[in-house]
C-alpha cells in the first residue's frame, strides 16, 4: 500500500509539474512509467511498435475527434511511431453495418456508446480480449464503468471506459425561458407551440427514451409501446428534422434553424463556450451514458493496447476531456482533474455516477429488433 501511495504522489507532483510549464510531455509519461514500475503495473514501450505501422480508430467526428487527434493520437505517433489513422461515424448501428461487413482487422478501435453497443459486439462474437497488464492506467477508471463491461464479457475486458455525458435538453433561451424548460421537461419536444423549430436525433434508442419520458414511463421498463409511438410520431409531425451527426446538431442550433431538441451534453457545452445563449436541463430519468474504446476481434492486440494505456494516462485524458467537453472516465477520486472539468455538464465529484440513469443493455438490446425497425417505419411516416 505505502509503494502505491508514493507512486501516486509521484503523478501528482509530476502533473503539477506539467501545468505549471516546468516539465515537458516526453519527460511527464516517463515519470508516469516509473511512478507505476514502482508497485509493479507499468512496463517501458515495448519493441511491437518496431512491427506495427498503423492502428485505425474510428469515432463520431467533429470536436470530438479533434480533441482526439490534437491530444491523444499525434502524440502517440510521436512517442511510439504508430500511425493512427481515423475515421467516423455519425450513429453505432451506422459502423456496425461497416464492420460486419469488413475483413477482419480492417477495424481495430472504436468510440462506442453504451453498455448496450459493447453486449451487441460480445453477441455477434466481435469482442477481444485485452492484456489488462498492458493497460496499467486502467488503474485510474472509475471502478463502476469498468464492471458493466466485465459482467458482459464474462470478467475480461474489450474495451476501456472513457468518457460519460448525457443526452438532455438544449434550447435557445431567446425563445424558450429556463422557467419554461423545467416546467415542460422532456414534453417539450411534443408541444406544437414550438412546432417547426423542434430537433431530434434520428436514433430509434433516443426516441423510445425521450417518448418514455414524454408519457410518463420508465425508460427501462415501457408497459405502453401504443403511447410511445404516438408520442415519436407527434414529435415527428413537430419537427423540423432530425439531425444525424453531432456536427449538424450544433449548426441547427447555432444557426437558430431549431429552438429545442435532445442532444449531446458536450456539445452543447461546446455551443455555449462559443458564447450561444443554449441551455442545457436534464430531466428526470434523463439519458445518461458512457463511452469506451473497443478494440475489435482481429486487432493487432498489443498496439491498440499500447494505445489505450496512452490514452488513459491521466494527462492524456484530461488534456482531451478538456477538448472535447465530456468529463474522462477517470476516477476524481484518484486523480486531480484540474479546474474545466467540473463544471462540464453531467460531471459527478464523488466518480459514483449514481445520480445518472444509464440504460439496462439486456432489455435495450432485447428490444432493438422491434423498434428500431418500428422506427424505421415511423421515420418514413408511417
């Protein structure tokens, strides 16, 4: 215990080192190893990445994967030599048809959304099987994010937790009062006052969740599928669109072509630094989830893994939380997350995330034949 503890101080006093301009990167994460060599979790870089040229990652684009690119995998390139090459995506069922429908190994990362998308790779047997002791700053990740994946795969992982946010409520305050948004809540997005200015995303998940809401129903357990369609339907008929991509998201909004809609809690943060007068409420029951980075069957296993733990280190994490506006699956427990953190929208101080509603991946995944074929359907106007 005494050895994990100084190795702890090390980071600390090694990170304050960094925000303070008086230690550069390069010199930082060879602290790190060392703090972890300490009690037995860090290796040096190994000799693979002599024989792996490229790694390919794939995520949903705009901030996101600048703050990515800009913090994470150039720097990597430059540490180990590994290329890594990105693409995006702008929904989970969108890329899975990519990868059923590749080579194995032509996909190798992915930023997946929920425990659901993680239960559905396991079931089509896409899972790896990671080598945790390549992972050491696995060490840092809330330990509640960590055991959802493991109770999935059978106690090993495929994937490392990464990020959390939540999908809430953005509306322009030019139009719609903070007074207005808590009285309607989620019922909002159905109320023909706001008719034609109303967004969406075109996501059967998201719209069973939000009609849920709007019918006074447990997200987690709907006994009147009637009503939620009604309620998708009339949110259909209401709106102007539904937007598909974080980006178009944020230009609906910032454009003033729509006054309200669900979205992304980063980017709507992002939205608001820009200096748009959007709000942002989560209702009750509202819809929270959490990323990880999934390393597909077929991989070159110790790259992506020597990726991972790059990407974990804490000032990696931070460094790219700050960039793309969702709080880092670190544990704020274990280690100083600086001073933006807190204040991004669904950022929990204790690391329990208890007071977040995440959704039940048997019953979503038990139910995505169905409705997302439904909506599918009532997407077109039916």
């Amino acid at each position: 215990m005494t050895r994990k503890m100084d190795a702890t101080t090390r980071y600390e006093r090694a990170r304050e080192r960094v925000l303070n301009g008086d230690l550069d990167r390069r010199k930082f994460m060879g602290l790190l190893g060392a703090a972890g060599a300490a009690y037995g979790l860090v290796t040096p870089y190994r000799a693979l990445a002599q024989s792996v040229s490229e790694v390919r990652f794939d995520g949903w684009g705009g901030v996101v994967s600048e703050a990515l690119r800009a913090n994470a995998f150039d720097p990597f390139t430059a540490e180990t030599g590994i290329t890594v090459v990105d693409g995006t995506f702008g929904g989970g069922d969108e890329y899975l048809s990519r990868v059923k429908a590749s080579q194995p190994g032509e996909y190798n990362i992915a930023h997946l959304s929920g425990v659901f998308d993680y239960a559905r790779y396991h079931g089509l047997g896409l899972t790896s099987e990671l080598n945790e002791a390549n992972i050491p700053n696995l060490e840092y990740v809330i330990p509640k994010l960590v055991e959802v994946f493991r109770k999935v795969s059978d106690g090993s992982l495929s994937c490392v937790p990464y990020d959390y946010g939540t999908t809430g409520l953005a509306y322009n305050r030019k139009h719609i009062s903070d007074e207005e948004m808590k009285e309607k809540g989620a019922k909002i997005l159905i109320d023909e006052a706001h008719k034609d200015k109303i967004g969406g995303w075109s996501d059967w998940r998201t719209r069973m969740w939000y009609a849920a809401l709007q019918t006074d129903q447990d997200p987690n357990g709907v006994t009147d599928e009637d009503a939620c369609w009604d309620a998708i339907r009339a949110h259909r008929d209401l709106a102007l669109k539904y937007w598909t991509s974080g980006a178009e998201l944020m230009s609906l909004l910032a454009e003033e072509e729509i006054h309200v809609t669900e979205g992304w809690s980063g980017r709507i943060y992002a939205l608001q630094e820009q200096g748009h007068d959007i709000g942002y409420y989560d209702p009750p029951n509202g819809y929270g989830w959490q990323e990880c980075m999934f390393v597909l069957k077929g991989s070159p296993m110790e790259a992506c893994e020597e990726l991972l733990n790059f990407m974990l280190a804490p000032e990696t994490a931070i460094a790219v939380a700050e960039g793309q506006n969702y709080p880092p699956a670190l544990d704020p427990q274990k280690v100083e997350l600086g001073d933006k953190i807190p204040t991004l929208p669904a950022f929990d101080p204790s690391g329990t995330l208890e007071g977040l509603t995440f959704a039940d991946p048997a019953y979503w995944n038990g139910h995505e034949a169905d409705w997302s074929k439904t909506f599918g359907r009532v997407q077109k106007g039916y």
